[in-house]
C-alpha cells in the first residue's frame, strides 16, 4: 500500500514541481536533483500521509442565503430561494479541515450525527435527524451510491475520500419527491471538482499516529472544448482495536484504501455537451470477531460506478435537458483465518431523464422519468426495479416570494406503487438579510433486497414475507435564517418533526415485517459569527426527540442533544489557528447497556510557506478522552498528525 501511495505522489510530483516556482523560494533549488529522487517522494509521503481528519472540521451551518445550490431542486438555485433546510461544506472547508473521510465533517452538520464501529474502516453511518443511514440517500455528482447488497441498502461512509471534492450538499427532512425510495431522512449529495481550461492541481502528503500515511493528488484541466479532472488517494494504517481497548482487546486492526475519481466533459456545440464520470474504491480492514477466541478476521469493499450523461438545451436556455445511464456495483468480502466468511455483490443500473422549463419570469416546471434495477448476486430471484414519474412546479412572486408544489409516482415490481407530495415555500427580505421558510412533504424507503428476499428458518418460515409494505413517512418544517452586523452575524433556527410508519424490523413470526412507527422532532440552531478580522466563532446545536411509538422508548442510537463548535484565529498572516468541540448525548441500544454522552476537542494550525505551499498538523482526541460511537467498539487516543500540501 505505501508503494502506492508514493506513486500516487510521483505521479504528480513533476507537474506540481516544474509549475510551481514558490518551491524555489521554500529552499528547493532547481539545480538540487534531490526533489526528483524517489526518497523525496517518500519523504514527501511519509512526512504528511494522516487521515484528513482535522484541524478545523468543517462547520457546515446553514448555507448562506445567497448560496447557488443544485441538491435542493436539480438545477441551478439560489438558497433564498430554497423551502427545505440545506447545508454546504465547501473544498475549502474539507481542505481547512483535512478530513480523512467525509462522515467526520459532516459531524458538524445540525441535525446530522455519526455512527461508526471502531475508527479506520470501520463500518460507518450517518444519521439524519434520527433517520438511519438505510433512510438516506447517498450521492455522488447526483448519482445514488447506496449499497444495496448490505441488510438495509444504506451506504458505508468508513471509505468516501474527500480528496477532490469540490462542495458536499446536505438537505434535511423527507425529499422522495426528487430522489425516490430511501429519502426519508434526507440526501447527502457529494459533488466532485469540474474540469477547466489549462492545467492545475494539488497535491498533499501527511502521516501521524498508529502508523497513518496519507497521501492524494487531483488534478484538472482541458479545453473549452474538452476539460477533465481527475483526483486520486490512499491511505494505510496500523489502526486500533475494533473492539474496545479497555475490554481487553489489545491488537490493532489495520485499514487501507485506494480511491480514484475521474470525470470527463465534451462540449459539441453551445447547448449540446457530453460528460463521463467514474469512480474507483478498493479498501481492505481488519476487524474483531465475538468469543473469546478472536479469531484473524478480514474484509475487503470494491466499490465501481461510472455514469454517461448528456445535457441537451433549447429555447435559448430555457428548456434544460438532462439524460443519464448511470451504473454503480459494490463488492464485500470478509475472511476468517484466510477462510472466505462472507461474500455479496449488489448491483444498481439506473436510467434517468430530467427537465426543466423556465415558462416565465415567475413561473418554472420540472420533470423526469426513472427507471432502477437492483440485484444481489449472492441471493436468488433478487432483480427488482422501480418506475418513477415526478413533476414540481415553482412560482416566484410578491416580492421575494417562492413556492413549489410537486408529485412523484413510483411502481415497484414486488410491493406495487407508491405517491409522494411536497409543498415548500421560502420568504427572502433581502433588505433586512431574512429568509423564512417552511415545507410539507412525504417519503419513502422501499423494502431492500435482503428483505424481501429473507427466508428465515430457525423462526419455522419457508418462503420470505410476501406482505413487506414501503416505510412511509410525513414530514414538516419551519425555519429562519437572519444576517446581521453588516453579514458578519448570520444564525438560523429550525424546528423539525417528522412520523415514520410500517418501519421495517425483523420479527421472529414473520422475519421481516412492518412493525414499527416512530415520531422525531426537533430544533436545530445554528451561528457564524466574524467577532474580529482575525477572529471567527461558530457552532450549532441540536435537540432530537425520537420515540419508538409501539415501543414508548426512545430510538435506537439517536443522542437527545449533539453540538458542535469551533473558534478559528489568524494569529499571524500565515498561521491559522483553531479548536473545535463535538460533542455527543448519551445513547441507547436494544441489546446493550448503549453509549454515554461524550464530548472532545481537536487542536488544529495551519502555515502558509508561500501561496501555494502549506504546512499543516492537529492535535485529535486534545485531553485523550475514553468513549464510545457504538457500545463496545473502541475510539482512538490522543492523536497527532502533520502534513504538507501545495498547488501549481
């Protein structure tokens, strides 16, 4: 793996090198051949390949009210424009945050909370105001990456790179209206860099404790013509325990991933352009067994997709045209003493056509057809396939005004149909800095492909439920959002709440079954504030109360109060420092006693060398507290980690 990390930095080192003149002033001569030698590139590697994980995490709040977006309505929109709740981490939040993996910066989303069994691949989910991560939809560059061979078809955040990311979008509360089954929770939509004219890049290097090296390059360029971009990184680390530390268990359980993303656009004529993405994930992690005989257990994720789009407009811009052909396979396998354990393959091919009409300067209209297969090739009789038909309307008015009402139709091959409405509507005083807005909407997750396929045995079944309905749910919100202090103040505050019904669980009458219905609602808040030139204050906080409603308890793995916090100072023009807080309630689980509420700081700087070199390094885990994301799986010690980045 590490050789792979320092071709990964060779690769990149002369375009970095020979566009980079400010390496001269760092002390690299160009007469000393010492930076083209493969030792520098390991030097390079070695001296800053950690998990990105960071100094400043990347506070997400809500987006800025005039923020442009795509997420919320699949084109272009201004957030004052925007009815549902929305928050944007920017490249420059990722990069100031030096995330290892996604999942750790989107803890600083309102609303949104983390899951994960033991640190460095292990097995990761997000929530989103309370709802699974089988109840969100995972996109990247619009395309669902959902892993539909796991139990609940929901995604894995443990191997997501943030490496050439250009802007992750977040939206909140239920959004089947455009995205169909599984979003119930919401949509977190992971958009990567777009190509350009010329040629640019950066490249970065870290390495820290447990034996982590880190390292990653992105790279894009082209023509009017035809542009590309292209980023790649891995990762490789000695890792911890899986299982707690503090339970005994001693040895450490290593993770390495290689991950690869590629998009390519051609433009035919003014309003025809073509567009190839593709994305490559190989990822193998060491993990505990139960017993006390812990035997050597292993698993390895292949994760492929690649997407063929077309963009087609007319009417001088007005009708916009969207087509997609859109595949994306993952592979898992786990071993046991070098003995397969475990393998499944899941399979997703998804056909999609989107429009969009501007009819007037108040009036647009939006439109699609779908059609989604999904398979499982470890279980039998497992194709199934969805078609979708959706349509929203939107109508600006009354000054800053904008209400949209839509309708979605899905028919599924096993279960039958399913309709979802929505109905938003955002206020925007622009004079004041307000934005007041509200929305209704439904949602749904079809049952996944386990469970309708799960024949269980040892309950006497011999055939699966064939009476597995969708979980439904119906979702509202209202909020605000204020800049004040000539914009260098900007808060917001949401109430949320949302009932889900014919929740699917596993039942030892019939296997799986629509047995349970749960009530979530809540406030999130949120400020940003520009106290000084130098110096900035932020956070958010959330209060969730999530009740099983057959069960009168709270919800599984949903903490009551979660927050985050981060004070960023510019102690000089070329050092940046900062010290975050996250902090977590306590949590309950069905089988165990669940987790205690637990709080940690992360220390992070920043140096600029020059402009386009910088070093940078954290202090994760500050005061080495003991704690626990999910009972008995452990969390790693005071961490330390520094690095070194540039671009050309």
């Amino acid at each position: 793996m590490r050789s792979v990390l320092t071709l990964i930095v060779s690769l990149f080192l002369t375009c970095f090198i020979s566009h980079n003149k400010d390496l001269r002033h760092a002390g690299f001569e160009e007469k000393n051949v010492f930076y083209k030698s493969p030792s520098f590139a390991l030097l390079l590697a070695s001296a800053a390949s950690a998990p990105l994980i960071a100094p400043q995490i990347a506070l997400a709040d809500d987006a800025g009210i005039e923020e442009v977006v795509v997420s919320a309505t699949r084109y272009a929109r201004m957030t004052s424009d925007i009815g549902s709740s929305i928050s944007v981490l920017s490249a420059e939040d990722l990069q100031k945050s030096q995330t290892v993996f996604v999942q750790e910066a989107l803890q600083s989303v309102p609303g949104l909370t983390l899951n994960q069994n033991g640190s460095f691949g292990g097995t990761s989910s997000v929530r989103i105001r309370g709802a699974g991560s089988d109840q969100t939809v995972i996109l990247i560059d619009g395309i669902q990456i959902n892993d539909v061979s796991t139990t609940g078809g929901g995604f894995n955040f443990a191997n997501l790179d943030p490496n050439g990311i250009n802007r992750i979008e977040v939206l909140r509360g239920p959004q089947s209206i455009l995205y169909g089954s599984d979003a119930i929770g919401g949509v977190v939509n992971v958009i990567t860099k777009d190509g350009a004219e010329g040629l640019a890049g950066s490249l970065f290097a870290e390495g820290g404790s447990y034996n982590t090296f880190r390292a990653g390059a992105n790279i894009v360029g082209g023509s009017e013509q035809l542009n590309f971009s292209l980023s790649a990184s891995g990762i490789t680390s000695d890792g911890i325990s899986k299982a707690d530390e503090n339970d005994g268990n001693t040895e450490a359980d290593g993770y390495d991933n290689i991950s690869v993303h590629g998009k390519v656009t051609g433009k035919i004529s003014e309003s025809h352009s073509l567009q190839i993405i593709s994305r490559y994930v190989d990822s193998q992690n060491d993990f505990d067994g139960f017993g006390p005989a812990d035997a050597n257990k292993s698993g390895s994720t292949k994760e492929f997709l690649i997407a063929g789009r077309g963009f087609f407009n007319y009417l001088d811009g007005a009708f916009e045209n969207t087509l997609s052909v859109e595949y994306s396979t993952t592979k898992r396998r786990n071993e046991t003493d070098g003995v397969e354990s475990y393998n499944a393959k899941g399979d997703r091919l998804n056909l999609d056509y989107f429009g969009y009409y501007k009819i007037d300067e108040a009036f647009g209209l939006s439109f699609g057809l779908q059609h989604e297969e999904t398979k499982v090739d470890t279980l039998a009789d497992t194709k199934f396939n969805i078609d979708s038909v959706f349509s929203e309307l939107s109508w600006q008015g009354l000054g800053g005004l904008t209400v949209t009402a839509g309708l979605r139709y899905d028919d599924h091959n096993a279960y039958g149909d399913t309709t979802t409405p929505r109905l938003t509507a955002a206020y925007h005083i622009a004079d004041s800095g307000t934005k007041i807005f509200a929305n209704w909407g439904e949602g749904f997750k079809a049952p996944s492909i386990f469970q309708l396929t799960y024949v269980c045995g040892f309950c006497g079944l011999t055939e699966p439920n064939k009476d597995l309905l969708p979980e439904e749910s119906k979702g509202w919100e209202v909020g605000v959002e204020q800049s004040l202090m000539g914009d260098r103040l900007h808060f917001g505050a949401t109430y949320f709440n949302q009932k889900i019904t014919n929740m699917i669980d596993f039942d030892f009458s019939a296997g799986y079954a629509n047995i349970a219905n749960v009530k979530t609602q809540g406030i999130e808040l949120s400020a940003d504030l520009q106290l000084l030139d130098s110096l900035r204050l932020r956070g958010n906080y959330t209060f969730t109360d999530a009740t099983d409603l057959d069960a009168d308890a709270d919800l599984v793995r949903v903490p009551r109060n979660a927050a985050f916090a981060e004070v960023q100072w510019q102690a000089l023009p070329e050092l940046e420092l900062a010290l975050s807080l996250t902090h977590n309630g306590k949590e309950i689980d069905p089988y165990t006693d669940g987790t205690k509420a637990w709080t940690r700081f992360d220390l992070k700087a920043a140096y600029a060398i020059s402009d386009k070199i910088e070093v940078y390094g954290r202090v994760d885990n500050l005061f080495d507290k003991e704690y626990q994301q999910v009972h008995g799986y452990g969390t790693p010690d005071r961490s330390y980690y520094v690095g070194l980045r540039g671009t050309f």
